[in-house]
C-alpha cells in the first residue's frame, strides 16, 4: 500500500488518503485480511497529523471495506461485509455493482498522478518517462505537415488498415534490419504505443490464472496490465547483466508459465542491459518450455555508450519472439505510436483483436512517422538526442555524487531514460515521497516495479524530461529530503536505546 499527498490540491487530505486506499482495496491490490498501518505510524510517514488518518480510515469503515479486530489491528473486509459494513443511504448508483470484476483488476492512478505532478510548475519532476519537449523535431514536422496541407493528401486522413499503412510497415521492416531482424509487411502491425502491445499479448495469450514471468523489477504497468487480465506475476531477480537466467529456467520448469516479459535493453527501472549470452539462453528456454518471450525494446535507439547488442528478435527463427518498441520514447511521446513484430499467425491473432478495441492506430500520426523516416529526419534526430540525453544523464550523475547522503547507491546507465538508486539504510522511498513533496521534487518509489511488492528501499529518477537547468537542483533538493529522513532515523534509533541499571 502506498499513498501520495497533493499538498496544493483542494481535496481535503483525509480524502486523498480515503480515495487512494478505497481505489487500492477495490481493484484487489489490497487482499481481505491485508493489515493496513497503525495511524500513528501511516500518519508519521506521510507527515500528516493522526486525526487525518483517524478520518480517512474512519471513511473507509463506514463503507465496510476495513474494519478492526482485537490481536489484528485494522484489516481490509471482504467487499461488501455483511457484518461490518453501514448502510447507505445514498441516492448514487451501487458502484461496485455496476463495474465488472474486470474493472476492479486495474489500477493506473499511479500514472494519473505522476502525469499530474509533471504538469505542476512549481515542480521538479524526475518521475514521469517521457521525452524532453525540448529536444523533440519541431522544425522537420512542421514541414511535413505543410506537405500535407499544400499536397491535400487526404489518405493520412482516412482509415487504415488495422495492421498499419503498407507503406509504414514497408519502412519499419528497413528499420528492423539495422536491429538485425528481416521480416516482412505480414509480420508487422503499427500499435497505438507499445503498451497496447502488452494489452494485446494479455488478452490473447493469457487465460485467468495463466503464469507470467517478468524480471524484477520491471515496467509497472506491464505488471497491472497481466495481473487485470487475471494471470500470476512472477519475478525473476536481475543483476547488473540483466535477468538471472538460472532462476528463470528454475521457474519455467516448476510453474510452466505461458509468457516471459523482458526489457532486454536499457531496462525500466533500472537500466540494466541483458547480456548477449543471457539473450541467446532465454530463447533456448523458451524452446525448449514452449513459451512466449513479449520482448520490449522501449529505448533501444538511446544508446549513450558503446555498440547495442542483438534482439532477442533477431535470434528467433522458430517465432517465439514478439518484438515491441515505440516512436513515443525517442520522437514525442503524444505521437502514441509503436509496432510489434512477429510471426504472421500471432500479427493475425492480434489484428483481430486491436480492431475491436481501437480499429486502428491514429492515421495522422503513422503518415508523419512514415515520412519523417523516409526524409531521413529520424536518424538525425536520434543522433542529437542521445547527446543531449547523455548530457542530462551526466549532469544526474555528477549532482547525486555531489549531494548524496553516505550509503545512497546509484547507477550509470548506457542508454534509455532512468537512473536506479538504492536508498541508504531506514530510508523508505514511501517515506521519501512525502518528503521530497515538502522540497518540490517527484519521482518514482520502487515498489510499484516490484512483482512481488518489495523494493521500497529503490526510487527511480527520470533525467530526460525536467529542464536541464533544473536536473542539479531538483537533485539537490531530493538529497537534503533523504538527509533529512537519515537524520530523523538516527533520533529515533538512539531514542530506542536505554541503559537498565542493575539493581544492587
């Protein structure tokens, strides 16, 4: 469970409190029996008074979704109780009637209110992943939009087929080969962003109760996405080399899951890079389990230091590879579009159901990307990025090396968006939320990254969307809040220390 405070909202904090904790019961993330904190303690974390937590609570026993019991402290209900929930005399439609079970699977608030804090001014955010507005290629799509007004071509503005322009699939397969990957039109299918790849891949391969592997940590909406489609995240433990292969074939061969999630390069949240031999051995694995690897490869074009390796795509010859990657990260993130690449049964399977859910990617928006490739404008455009990336990167580095309290452990990634830091000692990234919002300056607690719900001693810091005027002193700020948790911890283990004096 975790909650955060917008202290310059004009929701009452008790029901902020209230409203995310209802949220978090009511789509399962919180289980029957779940023992919420005592409310001096949540109270002390979030900084607030006890009272408020004392009305939060208060406004979630009234709707019967917790409840008190001697020796339990305070625990979630079922929904609804029938023993300890108030009627309620409210007009309102029932709720919890109305939304299916499907709905009260997902939760992505957590993305609502990162996107909410990135828009506040007053602000440093290093917690939204999304690209500079900044470095994005204003000049060059300007000028393919008076193409479009001057040339009147209407096709960018009429229906496509649901795998994408034929054209634009023609140029991603140019695009595949420089990654190593030959494939044809029939294999690829243009997606409204990469993570509609991920709906898909949940919807069509996975039934509820299917078996998911993922590395842990890894992209948190992934997570939501595979547990809304009913199936069991499991975690697979990374290192510096990416995902533990050992551990991984351990797990196919106890759970026989029916997908792998990878992030192979650059990985979100921890930038980790899966090594070439890795690579090879979990396409074995997937052989020889029969099992799907959903390959995502986000920031592969954002490489700041040395050669990228091979996909795992291009090593695929019997199609056990689907290929995910996006023109979001590297052009401009309200683009919101990506392509899959896969074996032409799975692009079938997939079509089908993307044309009940969207009929097909914006028309607009694969006609620039189609263009801007062809004019050569993308590779450009990507060669100034990662300078400026690694620069921005830098600047994080140089800034947490200056400022960091003793203990905190960070990063230096090669490519993509995030630097990964490991708290000091009694530091809590839940804690540090709250705190860091006393200084102006956002970021992302590790625990959402965690299948199995730990990590709260991670935080994630983005350094490609805040100014880069601002990176030092956001970091700076995030600093003196951690400093200032290290010092508060340190009163609080000398005041739990006391001498007993022998009685003689």
């Amino acid at each position: 469970m975790w909650v955060i405070i917008d202290r310059e909202s004009n929701t009452p904090v008790y029901i902020q409190i209230f409203e995310q904790i209802r949220r978090q019961i009511l789509s399962g993330e919180l289980i029957p029996g779940f023992r919420l904190p005592a409310e001096r303690k949540l109270a002390d974390s979030l900084g607030v008074n006890r009272t408020t937590v004392l009305s939060a609570y208060r406004e979630l026993k009234a709707e019967g979704l917790i409840g008190s019991r001697v020796g339990d402290g305070t625990i979630v209900l079922s929904y609804p109780d029938e023993e300890l929930s108030v009627y309620n005399s409210s007009r309102q439609p029932e709720w919890n009637q109305i939304f299916s079970r499907y709905s009260n699977r997902f939760d992505s608030y957590l993305v609502k209110d990162l996107l909410k804090l990135a828009s506040r001014t007053d602000v440093i955010s290093f917690a939204i992943g999304i690209a500079s507005p900044e470095t994005g290629p204003l000049q060059a799509l300007e000028g393919i939009e008076r193409e479009l007004v001057a040339n009147r071509s209407y096709r960018a503005l009429i229906h496509t087929p649901t795998e994408g322009f034929l054209s634009l699939r023609r140029t991603v397969c140019k695009l595949m080969q420089k990654r190593g990957v030959y494939c044809q039109p029939d294999e690829v299918m243009m997606l409204s962003g990469s993570q509609q790849g991920i709906d898909l891949a949940a919807r069509i391969i996975l039934d509820p109760g299917d078996i998911v592997v993922v590395e842990e940590p890894t992209y948190f909406p992934a997570i939501q996405v595979f547990r809304t489609a009913g199936a069991r995240v499991i975690g697979v433990p990374i290192d510096d080399k990416g995902m533990k292969v050992d551990a991984l074939e351990q797990l196919l061969h106890r759970y026989r899951p029916k997908l792998i999630y990878t992030i192979p390069t650059f990985q979100n949240p921890s930038g980790a890079e899966l090594e070439l031999e890795r690579r090879k051995r979990i396409l074995e694995l997937a052989s020889k389990y029969n099992v799907i690897i959903l390959e995502d490869d986000a920031y592969g074009d954002l490489c700041y230091e040395g050669h990228l390796l091979p996909v795992i795509k291009s090593m695929d010859t019997d199609g056990y590879a689907i290929y995910l990657s996006t023109f979001s990260k590297n052009i401009y993130s309200g683009l919101r579009l990506g392509w899959m690449v896969a074996h032409k049964k799975i692009i079938k399977e997939f079509a089908s159901a993307k044309q009940l859910i969207d009929l097909h990617s914006n028309s607009l928006s694969q006609w620039i990307v189609e263009r801007f490739i062809e004019n050569g404008s993308l590779e450009a455009h990507l060669v100034k990025a990662c300078n400026e990336y690694r620069t921005r990167r830098d600047i994080m580095y140089e800034a947490l090396s200056k400022y960091a309290p003793k203990d905190l452990i960070w990063n230096k990634p090669k490519g993509g968006y995030y630097i990964w830091c490991k708290l000091p000692d009694g530091v809590s990234s839940s804690k540090l939320v709250s705190k860091a919002a006393e200084y102006k300056v956002s970021f992302v607690p590790g625990s959402p990254f965690f299948a199995s719900g730990h990590g709260d001693e991670y935080i994630r810091l983005n350094f490609t969307y805040a100014p880069i005027k601002d990176i030092d002193e956001g970091i700076r700020r995030l600093c003196a809040a951690m400093k200032e948790l290290v010092i508060e911890k340190d009163k609080e283990d000398n005041y739990s220390i006391t001498e007993i004096n022998p009685i003689v």
